[in-house]
C-alpha cells in the first residue's frame, strides 16, 4: 500500500466497516468485501443460529485454504501471493479492530 490511503466503507454480513486502502487497490478491496459478505452468507446460511465471529472464522479458514490450495500447485508468482496475504491480514486486523 502506498503512503496515501482513503476511508472506504464496505458491508459485511449487514455491518459497516470502514477501511484504509490506497486509491489504487479500493476495487480490488471491494471486490474482496463483496467475495467475504458472499461467503459468510452462505455459511450463516447453513447455520442460522452460529454467531458471527464462528461465520467469520470460517470464511476466513475457507478463503485462507483456496490460497494454500493456489500456492502448493504453483500457480501464480509466490511473491504476489504473499503480498496478497500481508495486505489480507493488515485488512482483517482492522476488521477485527473495528468489531470491538
């Protein structure tokens, strides 16, 4: 991320967070939120009663294996999928911050 960052809102499960992002990766944070929101959905779909932070954890551990999955076959330049990994967790600890 470059030294400039905006705000940007995004809806998760029915909340709002709102996130630092460089002007230039704002659609691709989009993009994430709306695979994030779409995933949690269907998990909470499956079970309407878990709460939200046990939806969230298993996105998070479904996502987090499709990642693995790409990087044990090769595919893609491994360098590109650890910067992909830092900035997921520099954005899921500011998700976690705002939560509390």
């Amino acid at each position: 991320m470059s030294g400039t960052s905006e705000a940007v809102s995004v809806r998760v499960l029915d909340r709002e967070y709102t996130v630092g992002v460089a002007p230039d990766e704002r659609d691709s944070l989009m993009a994430a939120a709306r695979l994030l929101d779409a995933r949690m959905r269907e998990i909470r779909g499956a079970n309407r009663m878990a709460a939200v932070d046990r939806v969230a954890i298993l996105a998070a551990l479904n996502l987090a294996h499709e990642l693995q999955q790409l990087r044990d076959t090769g595919s893609g330049d491994s360098r590109a999928v650890a910067e992909a990994v830092g900035a997921l967790h520099r954005r899921l600890d500011a998700f976690d911050a705002e939560a509390r």
